[in-house]
C-alpha cells in the first residue's frame, strides 16, 4: 500500500514539477492551491499555510531561496528533492514511520547517519572521528542492507559521514542510483570534489554535500590545514556549476564564534552557493580532547540570536544542532529523529555519543532501535523540560552516565576508549553556566508563544 501511495505521489509530484518550471514563481500559487484540495493531514495543511505566507511576500528572503530552487539547481536535483525529500521522506515516509513506532515500541528515525569509512585524508583539531580506528569501514552490502531495512520503516533520508565519506565516492554514487527514491547528503570536506564528481552529482540529484569549512581562510585552514580552505572554496564553484544542493557544515568554538556568527560569512557562503547551512557546536570527545574550544555561556547564547536573525532576512536555511531544541522537542538522537551507524558497525544513538550495545553487522536495524540504550533514550526523552538545553552530553550530563550505565553500554572507541564519567565531567561546568542563560531564554520563548496565541485567537475570532 505504501508503495503505490508513493508511485502515485511521486507522479502527482513530478506532474506538478513539469507544470511549474514552465514558469516557477508565477504558476506556485496555482500549484498550491491545487496542493491545499488533495492534502488532508493537519501538518501537512499547517506547511502548506507556511509556504502560501512566503509566496505573498516576494521581496522576503525564503521567497528568493525557493526561487533559487529553480533557477539554480540542476533539473534532476530540484524533482529528487521534491518527489525523495518532500514526498517519499517528510510525507509518505513519516507516516510509516509512525506505524512502525506504535508496532514495535522503540524510536524510528527520520533520518540515518552512517559512516562508509573511518579514513581521512584531513586531521582536524578537535574532530570526534579522529578518535576512530583508520582502518574501519562498512561493506556495500552492510550499507545496502541498512537503507533497505530503513525503506521497510520509512526510513528515505541517509546521511553519510566518517572519516571522509568521498573516500569511497565511487560506491556511494552507485548506492545513489540504486535507491533512486532515497535523498542522500554527504558531510564532507570537499577536497575531493573535482569536476567530473560534481557534474555527476548534478546528474543524479539524490546526493547532496554539507561541505565543513571553519570560517574564513585562517580559521579555516587552522584546524584543517593549510590549503584546504582554498580547495573547499573551489568544490563549491564546481558544484554551483552543475546545479548541485550542497550547503555548509560548521563547527562553531571559542576562537571562531563571532566570525562564523557574522552577517559577512553568511553572506559569502550565499554568494558561494550554500543553500542550507549546518551549525554544531564544538563537543570534547576523546581522552586527549581540547577542552579549551568549549564555547562559553555568552558565545552561545550570540548563535542563538544571530542565527534565528538570519532566518528573518537571508535566502538559506539554517539549522543549529543545539540551540533549535524548542523546534524538535529537545534531543533528536537515540532513533527519535535519526541515529548514527560508526564504520565498525556499531550502532551508538548520536554521532557524539560513542556508546553502544550492538553492531550493525550482527544485528537487524530494528533490533538496534530496540537495544537497552536506545530504550533508555526512548523513556528518557526529552532529556529537560527546556528545549534549549536537550542534549544529554553537553546540557545534561548526569543523564548520559545515567543511561549509559543503566544499559551497561561499551565505548565505540577502539583507539581512545573514554569512560562516561571522563566524558561527562568535561562538560558538568558548561553544562551548569548554560543552563542560567537558557532558562532565561526560555521563558522568552515561551511568553512569546502565549502572545502570538493569544493574538492569532483575537484575529480567528473576529473572521468568525
């Protein structure tokens, strides 16, 4: 049933597709209004509300990305990411993903972060993978494997990571093409982006890049190495020339915040092509970890406000992986949103969290989720009633040694393995000054809320 659900809605979709490039920003009303007679889900309805607000603005900034969706990505990119990204994963792929919930009592994702390889041809400062064993990688069968068992939970979006995922680019395009229905996003550094791999990324369209760059040039190259930055400027020309989806990835420390905060370097990246931008948080993970690069409490609390400023005035979507907790609920990880596969197999529930009890390669993907950490997270969430302080390393600690050694859970790092109580006392300090600062925002937050409420009952009442 579901797979002739998708059929049709990828055929609706791609009909629709050819009707709108006919003339994108001038036929989008019609296509919506179309859209608003077939659609019936409630969230569904509220995102269509959201995108008929942005078509009545034409001089606002998410106007002027959608219309950099059709004029600057490649045919084939723009119908995967409607018919792979909006269709089969945010649509038809969340409602099988709630039945499988419901059936099997544990957390389905979203989304899969898997890494094909261990190996790098960076070392950066700082860089959780670094911590990993150079020689491990997943088969293609073991990859394969896990996207199809993900398909059968709805499971449509696979993102890989590492190491350096473009190690193996080869593979990864033919696991692309084989799972046409699939969207796919690499994080990557780009220095192996050439030509040729871009023009076939434009040619797929189901493969997109998140491309870490630190900054500018200095700051850049600083953790990365010299000539890096300059390599990383170049695969963005190459993609934006074959029409591909690529965006940035960012680590935000203490040394960077205000460059990497600034209106200048969004700007840039725009100018660069990024259409989406990805910010973390610098996070110590390993026994010989850079406590230093902790952001402080202020450092913080700057993303926060910038970042949701840019979401006001800039054609690009940004996400913070700490500060959008009020968004998602609080923590993503453990299954609830996506989980993360290492290159040996094991199946730890964030991609900062290097613990786990089961390996991919012994064990089926549902059976993963229903593993004693993973049900430690699926009880435990969200991990504090203010969303602006989910996650369960850097904002509440006492929860990560609770659960990890309430599910006796091993360290995934062979090279450097880490006790929870090592790990977690790095981060009680930063942990305790946050928490002041985002309990104060929150309650802004929330007071904002009550009053958009409020006003949006006082408007629906007098249109009664």
């Amino acid at each position: 049933m579901v797979a002739v659900k998708q059929l049709i809605s990828a055929k609706v979709m791609n009909e629709g597709l050819k009707y709108i490039e006919k003339s994108p920003m001038e036929n989008m009303p019609k296509l919506i209004n179309w859209a608003d007679k077939i659609i019936t889900k409630p969230n569904h309805k509220r995102i269509l509300q959201l995108i008929k607000d942005i078509i009545d603005e034409p001089e606002g900034n998410w106007y002027k990305l959608i219309e950099k969706f059709f004029t600057d990505l490649s045919p084939s990119t723009r119908r995967s990411f409607l018919t792979n990204f909006l269709v089969n994963s945010s649509m038809v792929g969340i409602q099988l993903q709630d039945k499988m919930r419901e059936k099997y009592n544990c957390n389905v994702p979203w989304a899969i972060l898997i890494d094909p390889t261990s190996a790098c041809n960076l070392k950066c400062t700082g860089c959780w993978a670094a911590e990993y064993d150079k020689t491990d990688s997943l088969s293609y069968e073991t990859l394969n494997r896990v996207i199809r068992e993900g398909k059968d939970l709805g499971i449509y979006m696979y993102i890989f990571s590492g190491g350096e995922p473009l190690v193996r680019k080869r593979e990864l395009i033919e696991l692309a093409k084989e799972h046409s229905d699939c969207m796919f996003l690499a994080f990557t550094n780009a220095t192996l982006v050439d030509e040729g791999f871009a023009k076939e990324l434009g040619e797929i369209g189901n493969f997109g890049l998140a491309i870490s760059v630190e900054g500018f040039e200095e700051d850049t190259d600083m953790r990365r190495g010299k000539g890096t930055y300059a390599k990383v400027m170049e695969a963005m020309d190459f993609l934006k020339e074959e029409g591909v989806l690529f965006g940035f990835s960012t680590c935000y420390h203490k040394y960077n915040t205000d460059g990497v905060g600034s209106e200048e370097y969004i700007d840039f990246l725009i100018d660069k092509g990024c259409m989406f931008g990805w910010y973390f948080t610098y996070i110590p993970i390993g026994k010989d970890a850079v406590t230093d690069l902790l952001v402080t409490s202020d450092q913080r609390e700057y993303m926060f406000h910038q970042i949701r400023n840019f979401r006001n005035k800039k054609p690009i979507f940004l996400l913070d992986f700490w500060n959008d907790g009020d968004y998602v609920n609080g923590c993503i990880a453990g299954g609830r949103k996506y989980l993360h596969i290492n290159a040996n197999g094991d199946v730890e529930p964030c991609a900062f969290i290097h613990y786990s009890n089961v390996n991919i390669k012994d064990i089926s993907l549902i059976k993963a989720l229903q593993s004693p950490l993973f049900m430690q997270y699926k009880n435990r969430q969200p991990f504090n009633k203010n969303h602006l302080r989910p996650c369960p390393l850097l904002d509440n600690p006492e929860e990560l040694r609770s659960m990890v050694n309430g599910s006796k859970a091993y360290s995934t790092q062979p090279v450097d393995k880490e006790d929870v109580e090592d790990l977690t006392a790095k981060t009680e300090e930063v942990a305790e000054k946050w928490a002041e600062t985002a309990d104060g925002l929150w309650i802004e937050l929330l007071e904002g809320k009550e009053k958009n409420q409020k006003e949006i009952e006082v408007i629906e009442s007098k249109n009664n």
